[in-house]
C-alpha cells in the first residue's frame, strides 16, 4: 500500500506491512515468547561477543553485579506499579458494605421487575448467593433479640 506521502508501508519480500508486525509485537504477540526471543538474543549476543574475545568476560563478578542490579530494580519497579494499581482501584472501589448494599438494591429491583411483569428475570448466578446470605443474616439478627 502505498499513503499519502507516498511512501510504501508494505514489505514486498515477505508481505507483511510494517505496520502489522508493529501491531503484532506490542498488542497482540505473545509476551513469554517476545521475551524468550529477546532474552535468547541478549545471550546469544553476549556469547558471539565473549568468544571472538571482543568483549571478554574477565571478571565474572561484574556480570553478577549487572544482573542483581536488573533483578533488584524488577523488584522496585513491580512493588511501585502494583502501589501506583492499588492507589487507582481504590477510587474505584467502594467498601463491602457500600458494595453489598449495591448488590441488594440490584435483587430487591430484580424481584419488584418479575412482579410487575409476572415473568422471571434471566437467571443470575450471585442471585442465590444474596439470597442465602440475607437468610443468614436475619437469623442472627432475630436470635438476638429475642434475648
């Protein structure tokens, strides 16, 4: 194909445009095997490189001291994002009691809907779950005052 600016975002050889394999590797290619390809070819670099002796592995403790490095600054990096998540959700998310009156408001109009139309509302998997544990509240509610 060819855009406005006249240049061709298509490979002829392969066929493929760039612009697939751009899609392909950032959306939707397999992460683990994205990362096995680039972790072989880090090594395989890093082999070629220690065995021409242009780049000899002398020391042993530098690459050591590399790696930790990478490793430490992973750890880092995920506990802030997964803190950066948290901080996020919690804007979103309401406390379980706000959430349970949400679900009960949402099965009380469920049941005042089958009674005015005289016909079932589609079948909800937590709609027994919320039956059951309202049963299971009120007991203990009664029990106690009749105490």
């Amino acid at each position: 194909m060819v855009d406005s600016t006249g240049e061709s975002d298509a490979n002829p050889v392969s066929g493929i445009g760039i612009d697939d394999l751009k899609q392909w590797i950032l959306l939707d290619g397999n992460r683990f095997l994205l990362a096995a390809v680039l972790a072989a070819a880090f090594a395989l670099a890093l082999l070629s490189l220690t065995i021409s002796n242009l780049a000899p592995l002398a020391d042993p403790q530098s690459l050591f001291d590399a790696f930790s490095g990478l490793i430490s600054g992973n750890f880092t990096l995920i506990t802030v994002v997964v803190s950066i998540n948290q901080l996020l959700l919690s804007r979103e998310l309401k406390s379980p009691g706000e959430l349970e009156s949400e679900i009960e408001e949402t099965a009380d109009y469920r049941e005042v809907v089958e009674s005015v139309t005289n016909r079932p509302v589609p079948a909800e998997p937590r709609r027994r779950a919320v039956r059951r544990d309202r049963r299971h509240d009120r007991r203990p509610a009664r029990s106690a005052t009749r105490d």
